[in-house]
C-alpha cells in the first residue's frame, strides 16, 4: 500500500481540524476539586460527581484531564461523602462511564481517551487489576434478555410518550429506532447479568441518565435531547428504577434525588459548564444552537 503523502498529512493534521486531544489546563483539578466540594455540601456522593464530571471530560476528548480527575477523586484531601471509592473501582468506573459515552458520543472519543488513561492515567499496580473478561458478547440465548432490558429502560427514560416516539422514529428511518434499543439501550446502557462478578463497575439506571445529561450538555447544539433526559432522571426517580436491587449499592446513588428537582439539575447543568469552559469550550457541535460561545473559565 501507497504511504500518504506529505500534503495530505498536512492537510489530515491542519491546526483548524483539531486531530489532537484537548491538553488539560494547568488548573482542572481545581475545577474537579470544586464540584467534588459542592457535591460534598449537597450531599452527592463519590459516584455520581465522579461519574457526570468523567463524561463531560471524555465528551471534550480531553485525555489528560481524565487523569487528573481519577487523581482527584482518588485524593484522600478530596472531600466527597463517604464512602469515597478505591483506586481501581475509581478506574473502572470511569472505564464503564467511558464505555457507555459510545451512546451519545460515538466510538472514537471512548477508544482515544480510555485508551490514553489505561497506558497514562493510572498508576501501573491499579491497571495491572482492572477488569479483563467482556460481559456483552452477544449469544443467541441471552438475545430476548438484553432486549427485553433495553426496552424496558426506554419505557422508564420516556414514559408517557415512549411508543410515540419510537413511532417518529421510524418515520425518520425505519431502522434507527431498531438500532437504538438493540444496539445502545439493551446491550450498553443496561447492565448484563452478572455484570460486575468479574470486577466491573456497574453504571446503573440513575447514574446512566446523568452520562447523558452531561455527555450532551457538553456536545452543545442538543438542547431537547438535555430535556429529554433531565425529564429521563425525573422519571427514574418517579419509578424507582434509580434505586440499586442491592442495599449495599445504595450509596452508589446518594443525592441523585437531589440532581433530579429544579436546584439539583441547574446545579449539574453549571458543574458539566465549568468542566466544558475551562477545557475551551465544546469542541463537539462548537458554539450553542443559539449561536452563543460557550462562557469562559473562570480559573
């Protein structure tokens, strides 16, 4: 095969395409340092700060401020609720929040960033533990399980307009509702059986809505998708699916009730801003849909 040549290497790796990462500024970790102090103050625990903050960051592509952010949420000095989680259960819930970013973002962002924060972003003795056996390949026999899963997660997320919508869907094109519910709602945003026996994180119903949230709110340019799943957290809550089936888990969810009224979202809403201004503002869909730039750090 021919090599490229030396103009079109140019051209891929021209300034105002961007093809790199987003570098992290010197001072994220005060950002990250401050939503996990707010979150402490409103009495949000570890999982559900750590996890919005990690798919925003991955939503900038921004690498080495995913580092920086398992840094601070592994900092004995960082102030979350207790219990605040280990090294490698930090790691690999940022690596399933990571995968299940590939549902709003696409595929590449989630290869380039966890790839970067497997080889960079932790330390050698945390990576040598993570979690190594997949829990989603597909299997004839546990098709109707993961699809019956992902239905039902569509019905509690769009309850009350869910066949509607699946309706105006297919008006669109008759396969995109299918591939949203057989190929993002049932196999990725739910969790197989046994998801976590091998050392997985579990990213339940409640926290996969505040994925979405912030993984669009710092796309910019989708504002009714934000809606549709502040309205989606609204509606865990309303159905308790946002409760973990195992007492044990619960603090997994703590204060996602909260994120869920008026004052929680505008406060998650202006968290996943001060995350998206200080790495430069949305490099996703660029300004808002109303032409505005994204505000400016304020570091």
């Amino acid at each position: 095969m021919s090599k490229l040549s030396a103009s079109l290497k140019t051209l891929i790796n021209a300034p105002f395409a961007r093809p790199g990462p987003t570098a992290a500024p010197p001072r994220i970790a005060d950002v990250y340092r401050s939503i996990a102090c707010d979150a402490a103050k409103h009495n949000i625990g570890s999982q559900p700060w750590l996890t919005f903050s990690a798919a925003a960051t991955i939503t900038l592509n921004a690498p080495d401020a995913l580092a920086v952010l398992y840094r601070v949420a592994t900092d004995s000095s960082t102030p979350p609720p207790p219990p605040a989680l280990a090294p490698v259960a930090t790691a690999e819930l940022i690596r399933e929040v990571g995968l299940k970013c590939i549902g709003f973002n696409g595929i590449p962002r989630t290869i380039n960033v966890l790839g970067s924060f497997r080889a960079n972003g932790m330390p050698p003795d945390v990576a040598a533990q993570l979690a190594t056996k997949p829990t989603r390949v597909p299997t004839a026999e546990a098709l109707p399980e993961t699809t019956a899963r992902g239905l039902g997660l569509w019905r509690s997320v769009y309850a009350g307009v869910d066949v509607k919508l699946l309706d105006k869907l297919a008006e669109s094109h008759p396969d995109l509702p299918v591939h949203i519910l057989s190929s993002h709602y049932g196999p990725l945003f739910t969790d197989p059986p046994n998801h976590a026996a091998g050392g997985l994180a579990t990213v339940g119903r409640a926290l996969t809505s505040l994925v979405a949230i912030a993984c669009l709110r710092a796309q910019t340019g989708v504002g009714p998708q934000v809606v549709s799943h502040i309205f989606g957290l609204r509606k865990a809550i309303a159905d308790g699916t946002w409760l973990p089936a195992n007492e044990a888990d619960k603090d997994s969810v703590k204060g996602v009730d909260w994120l869920a009224t008026d004052a929680g979202s505008e406060w998650l809403l202006q968290s996943i801003d001060q995350i998206v201004a200080a790495l430069g503002g949305s490099n996703f869909a660029g300004s808002g849909s109303n032409g505005e730039a994204p505000p400016k750090a304020k570091l």
